[in-house]
C-alpha cells in the first residue's frame, strides 16, 4: 500500500552523516561496520533510496535541518544563525542533486503532486519520489522577512522550534514562550499560505501560537502523551486543538516518543509497532474519525533501528501497519486514509494552485 511519510530527514542523512542514499540499506550498513563507525545510529540505519521505493514509500515530506548551539557539541549544532543558513542550504542542494540523478522530484503545488500521484500510480518502480519540503527548526531564518526567500526555494512547511530554546521561542524540554521575532515570522509565514508544523513546540510556545497564528497546522511527526509521559508528547488538550483547526498528525517511530523512561544508549526496545497504533487509534478517538492522522516516521532522524519498536527493521516495516488496523476493526477506506490519503487531502488544501 502507498505510503506518504510527513517527515524525512534525507537531507540529514545524505549531508550530515555522508550516506549515500543511492544504496541499499545493507549495504550502508557494511560501509559503516567496515568504517568502525560505532556511533549511535550506525549500522542501524532502516532507510535508503532503493528501501523506500521497496516500502511503496512513493510520497511525503523531506526536511531542512540546522539548529543554533549555545555549545555548538551536537552533531546537529551549528555556532550562528548564517551557519544554520548555509547547512540547510546544502541540504537543499543535495535535494536538487538527486532530482538530477532522478531518485527525487520536487512538489512544490497542488498541480504537481497530482501529477506525481498520476504517475506513481502507473509506475510506481519508475517513479522517484515524491517530496514537498519542510524545515524542522527556523534557526535557518535569519529574520523574519528572510522566510519569503526559503519560499521562493519550495518550502512550503516549516516548524520554527527544535530542542531547547532558539531565537523564536520554546522547544522541546523547555518552558520558553514566543520571542519577539517570532510574532513576525508567523504573520508571515501564515501570509504566505505555508503550513506552521507544531511540533517540536514547548507547551507554552503551543498555547501561544494558538493565539496568534491562523493558517494551517501540522503536527508532522508527534506522537501523544497519553502512552509516553514527557513534554515531547502532545497532550490530549493539544490534540484535539490541532484537530479543531483541521490538522494532520503525524506518528512517530523513535522509541523515545512510544516508550517510557527511554534513556539513549541504555534503553532496549520492549515496544512493538503496536504501540504506535495505540496512538494513531487514540488520535482517531480524540478526533471522532480516522482522517487526521497520518504516518510521520522520523526514522533514521539522527538514530537507526536501536532506538524504533523491537519489531521494526527498516522503513519497509511500515507496511505491518495496515494488518494491525484490520485487526482493530478499521475500515479499507480508514486505513488508506491513515497509510497516504490524510495526508494527501491536508497537502491538497495547503499547497498552492
């Protein structure tokens, strides 16, 4: 079953950690047992070109990714704004690099994803995939006005906050609100027409943003509070607001956001991707229907499969997901929603003409 997949960080990937996505999954994890390359995330790696096209993943979202450090000591972490600029701008590079090479194609408007469903649907083995752009953390804008510039370049949603504290507000394991600069920037961003993704927010910077942003929202890779009790968690409160304005949610498979008192590079997985539809079923029931909620894997976002449900291997274990559902009682119809649909209906509405 098609797949769309709200959050991909290949750029990350093909920049950051020097992989070569045109390769198996196998074979970069050779590579890297070969390289002694022990780091967490290595050798574990569950996503490659060849392995996303294997996982009928044809469709979704790939990110832009830079975060200022205040230490500038995480492999993410750059020293200034301009550096964030420049890294997110080579991940943008290397996305034009593979639509040259024929593995990526770019949408940008509702014309063009209609045109690439057409043809996924056709061939699906001949047809590269299909990517709208997005950037996970707005350190890469270095002002406010500047966001017309990465709109311009195809980004068409972008979630302004990441870990800790940045130059707009709050993110994860913070309590930080808005900054100033961060009123601007979602007046433009909602002038724009682009989609605000919510996640990576602290609570209170959420609870702010709902007051003063307008637009679309997503919630892009999130997964719910209910099963996994820690900031980085939307509460139920948070997700029926999401729900309210229209808004997609995205689930996760990082066990940090599944399993409680995961701790990286202690914890094994227990968990199984079971508990991953524990939360797309409580976000149907929140909703009151199965239409805003989606696939938003972040796998291989900085971890590989140490760190996802004990029973997920590599990407192409999404497709385990659609026999859960029919066990649970879902619907054909609910289940393409969930797998691709939800997403591709949300992408309809926000994408230009």
């Amino acid at each position: 079953m098609l797949i769309f997949d709200s959050h991909l960080d290949l750029g990350l990937n093909g920049v950051d950690w020097n992989r070569d996505l045109r390769m198996t999954v196998d074979d970069i994890r050779v590579q890297e047992k070969v390289l002694n390359m022990t780091d967490k995330g290595r050798q574990t790696n569950t996503l490659s070109m060849p392995e996303l096209k294997r996982a009928e993943l044809g469709v979704g979202v790939a990110t832009l990714l830079a975060r200022l450090e205040k230490d500038f000591n995480h492999p993410l972490g750059k020293s200034s704004p301009e550096a964030c600029y420049a890294m997110c701008h080579a991940h943008l590079a290397y996305y034009r690099a593979m639509e040259r090479s024929g593995w990526m194609r770019p949408i940008r408007n509702r014309k063009d994803l209609q045109s690439h469903l057409d043809a996924y649907h056709a061939d699906p083995d001949g047809t590269p995939f299909g990517y709208i752009l997005s950037m996970e953390c707005a350190d890469a804008v270095l002002d406010p006005d500047n966001i017309r510039e990465w709109y311009d370049h195809g980004l068409r949603a972008i979630g302004i906050t990441h870990y800790g504290p940045n130059r707009y507000g709050g993110g994860t394991r913070s309590e930080v609100g808005l900054a100033a600069d961060a009123i601007p920037l979602l007046a433009n961003i909602e002038r724009l027409g682009m989609a605000l993704d919510l996640t990576h927010l602290s609570d209170n910077a959420f609870w702010q943003v709902t007051e003063r942003f307008g637009g679309r929202v997503l919630a892009s890779h999130q997964n719910a509070r209910k099963f996994c009790d820690w900031q980085r968690q939307f509460s139920d409160a948070q997700l029926k607001w999401l729900f309210s304005r229209g808004g997609v949610a995205g689930i996760a498979f990082d066990a940090i956001m599944l399993q409680p008192g995961w701790v990286r590079g202690v914890t094994k997985p227990e968990v199984t991707i079971e508990r991953a539809v524990d939360n797309i079923d409580h976000m149907c029931q929140l909703a009151g229907n199965a239409k805003q909620v989606g696939i938003g894997s972040d796998l291989d976002g900085g971890y590989g499969n140490e760190q996802t449900p004990a029973d997920l291997n590599t990407i192409f274990d999404l497709q385990k997901i659609p026999d859960i559902l029919t066990r649970r009682g879902y619907s054909s119809a609910d289940i393409q929603g969930i797998m691709h649909g939800n997403w591709i209906r949300f992408f309809s509405e926000v994408l230009p003409a």
